[in-house]
C-alpha cells in the first residue's frame, strides 16, 4: 500500500473518531466564556486533544492495520505513530500554511494584473463578471497548492507509518477470523456498563453545560431598553395641568400688562425728551 | 466491512427482545409472568393491545446490505435536526409575536430577556442552516450512490419535494424577526417569484397580500412556516420512509453480492450507534455556532434599505449573484437566470431515475454522473463565495 494511501486511510477515520470529544470540550469552553481557538481556551483543547488523539489513532491505525494489510501491530501503536506523526505535522503544517498562503496571495496578484490588463486594452468586464473570474482563476491555482501540500503531508503520515506495518505479526485464519478478530476489539466486553458510562457522562456534561450556558445574551443590542429600565409612565391629571396653565396665563398676563404701562410710560417721556436716545430704558432700547 | 455474529447479537441481548426465538421465548414468558416487575407489566400491557415488540422488531431489525455506514446517517440526522427544530419553534413561538408592530420587539424581547431565548433563536437560526447542509449532504450521497435508480424513484421523488419543503422553511422564516435583513432578503425572494411564467405573479401577490410587504405578508409567511411546511414535511418524510423500507436499502455500490451478504448488518445497534454520534456531533456544532455567532438583529424593517444592501439567505446567494451577471439582465434574462435555469434543474432531477435506466451503481464507473455533480458542487461555491466577494465589495 502506498504511503499516501495508509496516510489517509489511518488520518481519516481518526480525525472523526476524536472529533465528537474534542466538540464536546469546545462547546464547554464557549459556554464558559472562552473562545477554543485562542489564548487559554486553545491551550486546554490541546491538552485535552492529546490523549484522545492518542486513543483514537491507536484505535484506527490497528483496525486499518488489521483489516487492510491483515497484520496485528505491536502494543503502544497510538503513542509511537502520535509522536513521530504530531512532530512531523508541527513542522508540516505551519509549512503547508504558508506556502498555500504565499501561493494565493501570488496568485491574487497576478490574476488582479492580468484582468486590469485585459480591462484596459480589450474589453470591459463587468464588475459581478471580473468577481467570478478572478475568484475561479486564482482560486484554482490555490486549490491546486493545497492539494499538492496535502497530498505530501499524507504521504509523510503513511512514511512514519511503515515501519509499524513492517514490524506487525500477520493475522492468520479465515477471512471471517480475521473480521471477527478486529471487529471484537470494537466491541466492549461489558455492554451495560459501557451504555451506563455513556448515558452518565451525558448527564454531567448536559449538567454542566446548563450551569455555564448564560441566562441572558452575551450580545446585546446597543440600543435595546430593558423592561427593568424603562422609564415609569407619568400619570396625566387634566385638573392639575389646567390650573397650572390657567396660572401661567394669568403671569403672562400681569407681564403684558406690566409692559404695556412701561411702554405708555416711556411715550410721553420720550415725546419730554426726544432725540435724548442715551435716557431710554434698557427694556425700550429692546423694544425699539 | 461489518459483520454481526451471533455471539456478538447476543452480547447486545436483542435476539431476546425483538422475539426472534418466537415459541420458545413464549414459553418462557408465561414461566415468569409472575415474576415481573411493575415496569415490565406495564411493557406487557401496552405490547398486549398495540404490538410494541413488534413494532420494535420491525424498527431495529432491518438488515443493511453490506454493513452500517457513517455515509447512511445523513437521512437520521435530518430527522434528528427536524425535531429539534420543532422543540425549539414552539418554545419561541410562546413569545413571538407575529404582527409588523411587535415582531422585531418580541423578537428583541426574547433575544435579551427570556431566560436562555437567545440561544434557543440561534440554535433555531443555525439548526435551519444545518438542514439546508444535510440535505445537500444526503441528496449527494444518493446520488453519488446511485440509490435513486429502480426501485427506488419514488424515494428520489418524495425526497426532492422534501428539498422544496426544507428551502421553503429557510424563506418563510427569515422574514419573521422583522428587521431589515429580513424584510429585504423577503423582497428580493418575491421579487424572483414573480418571474415564474403564467402563476408568478399570483404567487407574489399571494404570498406579500399587497403591493408592499407588511402584515398580511408577516401573516402569510407565519402560518406557512408554523402549520403548512411542518405539517407537509411530517407527512412526506413519513411517505418517505415508509418507501425507504418497503423499497429497502440500496446498500454500497462495490462489492460481489456474495462480500454484500457476508456484511449485511442490522440497523440495530451499528447503524443506531453511527446515527446518535453523527446526531450528536452535528448537535455541538449548531451549539457552538450558536455561541460564535448569535442572532443579532439590524433595525427594524422599513421600506426603506438605506445603507442596507438587499441579499437573500446564504443558501440562495449563488442564484442571487448569478442573476447580477450581465448576460442575465434585462426582463427576459431575469426569468431565464432565476426561474427557467433552476426549474429546468429542478425537473431534469425529478426525470433522473427515468432517464438514468442503466443499473450500474458505481459512482467511479458513472463518468457523466461524477463530472456532473463535481461542476454543481463547484458552481454552487464559486457564485457563493462570489456574492460574498460582491457584498464587501458594495459595503
């Protein structure tokens, strides 16, 4: 088998095999206020991921092995293939990430010339039209990188793989022996007891889940008003408002009033001293 | 793959209880009767009047040609996320309010002031997301399968007016919190709605109640998601897998029919335990979107978009796009791109187990088939990341 191939056949099903746990620790982490893919939260999914990812891949790999290349690998296959594969993929991955990003970013650029150039000097292109070509153009190049990177880190997978395979003791009998053989590894030797763990565990993480989840959202709206906080509704009294209308209008009244005989007042003693503007009052200099 | 023994049936101790060892079993039960317990008196009498076991029987013991496979939970999961749906749609709908002067408050309301109501909206908004992703996932893999193909096009057939049903509960539903996304994602809806030859313009009329969208319209979309699409789908789902059985499964595509039989496992209990993993996986990860990204409501619908660029759903983002391209403008080019394209698509899907009469089910030895659904998948993504690309674009 090639190594790519075993590469891929062991990662795939142990990918999915840890992934349920690692979700269930990920929600827990949301539910307490911390994000899974930064600062403390990443860190404590790492810590949790190891061991599962150690049982998991023990668990595929020997399964693969068995079923696949009908060999029985030696004890302690999880935490030997988990070392050399987390060391390799430590170095491979950051790799592949910045190599499939340089490769984009390359690709965008030349795409993004190519297509002005073409704008410029044959035809006009559309701005919804220009979005999808450039994005199958350059998204095809990226595609293609990703791929390749990927291709080659499943082959280093499966390279670090091999040796297991060559020091594995093959499984003799029957086809069906050999069925039987891995397929009652899978299998709990105390059903009842596996089903009690299982349906108990939920109990605890749905439990825990509840006291962490937040009553009230960890999003609010800017402007939304509580009903706590809004304002208690002032209780309109028509008698009390008509009184202190009628008494404002009798002020303004006695005001006008005032101002009238103020400004009678002022006539004739302006008509005493015309021409004298430096003797008005300041209440008739606003006036006139 | 699988393969159950009758070791391995017995350590599960089901052989018992469906009745599979009828007389003998018979005999035994009437030695014990008396020494049952409250709970299993209770089982006896139920079973006694309604067959419980053998229901049961009829449930869990349905052989799978060639083994449980992670490939077959999709259709459960859908069942699973349907379900929820519902619990989650009626506890909200114990506050929602649907008139245009209420909906974005209650909506409000529940989003900040009913205990946990937040994230039973975002659950029920990202739940409705995950349903339009399985049903692609499942329709892929009958396809890709080549489970469509005698005897089973009447599943095919019930299974794409249940893809109708899914997209129609995405529609009507966004347009109830009232807010501007949704109240614009409704009008642009409608809108290619009304490009349908000959009932298009009933259909819009009928479904807005007047020539702008307001209550009749919140109306009308409310009943339609709360009563009609449930109602329908539990009925055709119900059609659905009652066809399923009858029809049986189609097991997988490779394989001698000797290797099939050797591996034929019971739905009880390989292919129940994939299907409650997959469920419960796909459960964390609507729970964690539900966390990552809530529901938050823009302001409150008005005729008016202002700064607010008009988009559907994301599911229907690639048919949005491909309709601003220039070759689709223009009345004419309008109905070809929204309507007479995807009903064209629509109906060749529907033809599909007529027209493909040939019984070969690998998908490696259906080189039309494997290229077709490559350049769907593909067009579907291009003109989805696309619209997204536009919409940054316009902001």
């Amino acid at each position: 088998m090639s190594n790519t191939k075993l590469g891929l056949l062991v990662f795939w099903p142990t990918f999915w095999t840890g992934f349920p746990i690692k979700m269930v620790f990920a929600l827990l982490l949301l539910a307490a206020h911390m994000h899974p893919w930064e600062g403390t939260g990443l860190y404590l999914l790492l810590l949790v991921s190891i061991p599962v990812d150690i049982w998991a891949l023990g668990l595929c790999a020997r399964t693969v092995f068995i079923d696949r290349l009908k060999v029985d690998p030696q004890p302690g296959l999880g935490l030997n293939l988990w070392i050399r594969w987390a060391a390799f993929s430590a170095v491979a991955l950051p790799i592949i990430t910045i190599v499939v990003s340089m490769v984009t970013e390359t690709a965008k650029s030349v795409v993004a010339s190519i297509v002005e150039s073409i704008k410029e000097n044959i035809l006009t292109i559309p701005v919804a039209e220009q979005i999808s070509l450039e994005l199958v153009m350059w998204g095809s190049v990226a595609s293609v990188a990703l791929i390749l990177c990927l291709i080659g880190w499943l082959y280093g997978l499966g390279w670090f793989a091999q040796p297991f395979v060559k020091n594995a003791k093959p499984v003799i009998g029957t086809t069906a022996d050999q069925a039987n053989f891995w397929d009652s590894l899978r299998i709990p030797a105390d059903q009842p007891l596996l089903l009690t763990a299982f349906t108990g565990m939920g109990v605890v993480l749905v439990f825990i889940f509840w006291v962490l989840l937040p009553q009230t959202t960890p999003h609010p709206h800017e402007e939304y008003v509580y009903t706590f906080e809004k304002k208690e509704v002032v209780i309109v009294e028509p008698k009390k408002i008509l009184k202190e209308a009628e008494q404002v209008l009798a002020n303004a009244e006695l005001v006008v009033i005032k101002l009238q005989d103020e400004k009678s007042g002022d006539a004739e003693a302006s008509s005493e001293t015309s021409g004298k503007a430096s003797d008005l009052s300041p209440e008739a200099k606003q006036e006139k | 793959m699988w393969s159950i023994k009758p070791g391995l049936i017995n350590k599960f101790g089901f052989c018992k209880s469906l009745g599979w060892n009828g007389e003998r079993r018979m005999k035994e039960d009437s030695q014990s009767v008396n020494q049952q317990n409250a709970f299993e008196k209770v089982v006896e009498f139920v079973d006694e009047r309604v067959g419980l076991k053998t229901i049961q029987a009829k449930m869990l013991n349905e052989p799978i040609p060639g083994g449980s496979r992670w490939a077959y939970a999709f259709g459960s999961v859908l069942l699973f996320i349907f379900i929820v749906q519902v619990v989650t749609g009626i506890l909200l709908m114990f506050y929602y309010v649907p008139s245009t002067d209420h909906a974005y408050a209650s909506t409000q309301y529940i989003i900040h002031e009913v205990d946990y109501g937040w994230f039973l909206l975002s659950y029920h908004f990202w739940g409705s997301s995950a349903m339009v992703v399985m049903v692609f996932a499942h329709m892929s893999q009958v396809f890709l399968w080549g489970a469509y193909k005698k005897p089973r096009e009447l599943v095919w057939l019930v299974g794409l007016a249940l893809f109708g049903i899914v997209m129609g509960f995405g529609f009507t539903g966004y347009l109830l919190p009232w807010d501007q996304r949704a109240y614009w994602a409704t009008v642009v809806g409608v809108e290619i709605m009304d490009k349908t030859p000959l009932i298009g313009d009933f259909l819009a009329r009928f479904l807005k109640g007047g020539p702008t969208p307001g209550q009749m319209t919140l109306s009308r979309f409310f009943v339609i998601h709360v009563m009609v699409l449930p109602a329908a789908l539990a009925g055709l789902a119900g059609l659905h897998i009652f066809l399923f059985r009858k029809a049986g499964p189609a097991g997988p595509f490779r394989g001698t029919p000797e290797e099939i039989k050797a591996k034929t496992d019971y739905f009880f209990p390989r292919q129940i335990w994939k299907d409650i993993v997959a469920m419960a996986t796909v459960f964390l990860i609507i729970c964690s979107l539900a966390f990552i990204e809530p529901v938050v409501l823009l302001e409150q619908a008005t005729p008016d978009p202002g700064d607010y660029h008009p988009e559907p759903e994301w599911y229907f983002l690639f048919l949005f796009q491909l309709l601003r391209l220039k070759i689709f403008g223009g009345e004419f080019g309008q109905f070809l791109g929204a309507m007479a394209i995807p009903g064209a698509f629509m109906a060749f899907l529907a033809a599909l187990p007529f027209l493909d009469t040939n019984s070969e089910r690998n998908i490696f030895k259906r080189p039309l088939a494997l290229i077709g659904w490559t350049v769907v998948m593909v067009f579907i993504l291009v003109f989805t990341v696309s619209a997204i690309i536009n919409r940054e674009f316009l902001d």
